[in-house]
C-alpha cells in the first residue's frame, strides 16, 4: 500500500510543480510582451528587443531551441515556443496537460472542485479555436497568459479550500514553492545580468549604482513576480535595484522571494517526515531521522537566508551566489525523490494491499 500512496504523493507533487511552472512561465512572456513593445521600431530598439527575448529563453532554459543557424527568437516565435508547442515539454499548454494527467490517476483522491477546474482548463487550452486566437496577435497573446496566470489562482484557491491539511497537501506545497524558488532565482539572475550590462566587470555594487539611472525594467522585474505592489508598500524611496533583489532574494515576508519559498519547502517536509508513515515503504519514513538529506539540505539554506545581508550575496558575488542557490534546489529536488518516492513498478500485491 505504501508503494501506491508514494505515487500518489509523487502527483501532487509534480501537479505543484507543472501549475507554477507554467504561471511563472506565463507571467515572465506577459512581462516581457509589455516591456518590449514600448521600444520603438529602430534598429538599436529592435536588438533591445531581441536581448529581452533571448533572456526569456534562458529563464526557462530553452534557448537551444532557437540555435543560430535556425529561427529568430522574437515576439511571434518565442511565445509560440513557450506557451503551445507540442515539442517543448515545459510549454504552458504541456505543463497544464501534465498536471492534469496527474491529477487523474488519483482523481478519486481529490475534491471534485479541484479536479474539475484544472481538467475543464486544460480541455479549454487545448480547443484549436482557443489556440488561434491567443496566436493572433501580442494583445492576445497576453491575455491568454493572463488566464493562466488567473487559472493558478484560481486553482490554488480551491485546493487551500477544500483539501485536508494532511500529507498530500505538503507534498503539494513542497513541489510548488520548490519551483517557485527556482524560477525567482534564475528571474533574477538572468535579468541582472541583462540589465546591468557590461557594467558588472566593474562589480556588482557598481554595476546595481549604474542600473539605477533607468528604474523601469526593475520595475518589469517586480511586476514578473507579482512583487510590484508589495515593493512600493514596503519601499518609500522609489524603485532602486540594490532593494529590487534584497526584497526578492531575502525578504521574509514576500510571497514570491526565494527565502520564503524555501522557508515553505522546509515547513512543508518537516510535517511530511514528522507526521507521515513511510511513504517509499521504509519505516520510519527517512525525513523522520537525521539521515534525511532533503531535510539537511533545505534546512541548511533556509537557515543561512535568515542571518544573509545583501553585501554577503555581493561579496561572493550576485551571479555565482544565485547559481548557487538554483543547484541547491535542484538537488533538494533528487533528494526529494529519491527519499519519499518510489521508483519501481506496482505489483498486483501493492495494488490489492
């Protein structure tokens, strides 16, 4: 029986993953659809505008889509690429069926609600009709990200209301604030660079003073994240970089910053591995004892967020320490894996249990 309950978390896991996976995806292209077409039409807007295009490709790691020798990387290709193509497996439409797919081998084990919001939106992304008309231009385009972004909450919305606060809702939030915590670094790290230009040579500090003389893109980046409000009622000075990444990088508070993800991630485990049985057919479950790396790793970094400054993250270095921080997620992530899930075939008797 544990090894059928193991995939069952393993769902929820994953359906927590592919729903952020594709609103941040969907925030970052409305994002980037509205920063770039205030640009103009001239030769040096246009390479402005390609820039900002390839930094979205590198956020979601799928610039080898778009090789020199092949297409261009525009407002028409790219958001094709990201938001319907068949061929990219962490597309938004792709993300949606996925977790859709999920959430029907357990639909039993679900409110009626939450399966039938997110098995009614995939249904509806996947109409031809419903494809054309978010392909016909950038302003649909954008409103097409818009629902996505509207179906995250919604759906997050009816799961916090009618799911049992038990195991499967941790799993559930683990997957989806490790994700979160990811893309905010990558968000991050990819837009800095991008921004701040050939400056960095010079050091970060530098480079975040120069940055500051054109305060909008940072502002872009705060709307990315949904962080544009909460930095203004936080902030009184205007937008300045330096607080852009702090907030997002550090804050305790913020939704969508790295540390609170991580925060959510270790409180999220810690009651998986405390409270739960063995669900990888162990006992006691591995989170429960000090052998649990999962546990150590997110642990270790959540911790050092709480005593971090700014200056530390200068100091090492803005871009090796966000680095830094998306391979520790991602080996939280294969440490998740491999300690609560189960990676062999269900026999008759697993089934039957």
């Amino acid at each position: 029986m544990r090894a059928v309950l193991s995939r069952m978390a393993e769902s929820l896991y994953w359906i927590g993953r592919y729903v952020e996976r594709a609103e941040q995806t969907a925030r970052l292209t409305e994002a980037t659809f509205r920063h770039t077409v205030v640009m103009g039409s001239t030769t040096e807007a246009e390479a402005r505008r390609q820039r900002h295009w390839a930094a979205l490709l590198d956020i979601v790691g799928e610039h080898s889509a778009f090789p020199p020798e092949g297409p261009e990387g525009d407002e028409e290709t790219v958001p094709a690429h990201l938001i319907f193509s068949s061929e990219n497996g962490n597309s938004i439409v792709e993300c949606i069926a996925r977790a859709r797919d999920n959430a029907h081998t357990m639909r039993h084990q679900l409110a009626t609600e939450m399966w039938e919001a997110l098995n009614r939106f995939h249904l509806d992304v996947q109409r031809p009709g419903r494809r054309r008309r978010a392909a016909s231009g950038a302003e649909s385009t954008t409103r097409f990200c818009r629902s996505i972004v509207d179906f995250s909450q919604l759906l997050q919305g009816v799961t916090d209301s009618t799911m049992p606060r038990e195991e499967g809702w941790y799993f559930l939030q683990a997957g989806k604030f490790l994700e979160r915590a990811e893309w905010t670094a990558r968000t991050i790290d990819v837009n800095y660079r991008l921004l701040v230009g050939a400056n960095v040579e010079r050091g970060d500090r530098h480079a975040l003073a120069a940055a500051a003389d054109d305060p909008q893109p940072w502002g872009t980046l705060l709307r990315s994240l949904s962080s544009y409000e909460s930095y203004h009622r936080i902030q009184s000075r205007g937008i300045r970089p330096t607080a852009v990444i702090e907030l997002l990088i550090l804050s305790a508070v913020l939704p969508r910053s790295i540390r609170f993800s991580i925060g959510k991630v270790e409180a999220a485990l810690a009651h998986i591995s405390e409270q739960a049985p063995g669900y990888n057919g162990s006992e006691p479950m591995p989170g429960a004892s000090t052998e649990s790396e999962a546990r150590r790793e997110v642990g270790r970094l959540h911790a050092e967020f709480a005593y971090q400054r700014l200056d530390d993250l200068l100091d090492q270095g803005l871009h090796e320490s966000l680095l830094d921080i998306q391979r520790r997620c991602y080996r939280i992530g294969d440490r998740v894996e491999d300690e609560f899930f189960a990676h062999r075939p269900l026999t008759a008797q697993d089934v039957m249990a």
